[in-house]
C-alpha cells in the first residue's frame, strides 16, 4: 500500500456512541520501505487528572499489506490503548495494582523495594490438572463425533 492509501483507510474508521468514543485520531509515517500507525485520544492524565491528549506506540505496518493488514493493526493500536488505561483505572483498595508506568522491578518484587502494592507469587504446576467427570464425558463425546 501507498501512505495515501494508509491514510484513507485509517480516515475510514470510526467508532459506535460508547465510552470508548475517546476522540481517536490516526497517524502514519514512513519506516524505511514501510510505515508505522499509531492514534492519540483524549483522556484525563494518570497523575493531574486534566483531560488532554494521549498518545500510543507506534505499530509496524509492512508495505505489502492490504486495507485489512492496516485496519486490524489500527484495532490493535486501538486495544493497547484500552488496556492501558483500564490497567490505570482498576484499583483494589485505591491502590492502582495494574500500573502499566510501573517498572519490571516495581512489579515483580515490590516487597522488596517496600512499595504497598499486591504481591501475588504463583507456583508452578507440579501435575497435569485431573479431569472431572464432565470433562471424562466431553472427551467420550468428541472420541464418538469424530469417528
């Protein structure tokens, strides 16, 4: 594709009355012989809470993609940034434990820095989980459809 091309695809999309209508706007650029996206929306700064402009990563766009490659890479942009701010909004006890501005470290051993953040430590499964007796049936079921 041609970046007018990009261009026209990315103007093409817009989004239904909801609370993710956050003023979307797209933006292309040149990457060598291919190009990047990535869309800013409004919402209220993580610190100040001031509603203003955000911005997301940019997202590689090969120059042999079609309208489809540019507008699902476009939804892509667009989840990152949803995820993202939920992550920011989700708090347990007002602590925000899902901070995506939080270090690897901050989030891996937060008891070792003596932050107040949740600490979950997940054990490795040692077995293969053990079937139910619905499960045992659902197996049967598919041997039998199958044959």
């Amino acid at each position: 594709m041609k970046l007018k091309e990009i261009q026209k695809a990315l103007s093409d999309i817009s989004f239904a009355p909801s609370n993710l209508d956050m003023g979307w706007k797209w933006q292309v650029k040149k990457n060598g012989k291919d190009f990047k996206i990535r869309c800013s929306f409004r919402r209220p700064d993580t610190n100040t809470g001031e509603v203003g402009e955000g911005f997301g990563r940019w997202m590689l766009v090969d120059r042999n993609s079609d309208s489809r490659g540019v507008i699902m890479t476009a939804w892509v942009c667009a989840k990152l940034i949803v995820d993202h701010e939920l992550m920011e909004a989700f708090l347990y006890k007002n602590v925000r434990i899902l901070d995506p501005h939080k270090s690897l470290e901050d989030l891996g051993f937060p008891h070792e820095l003596g932050t107040n953040e949740l600490l979950v430590k997940v054990k490795p499964a040692k077995d293969k989980p053990k079937k139910t007796k619905s499960s045992k049936k659902m197996s049967k079921k598919r041997l039998k459809s199958s044959k």
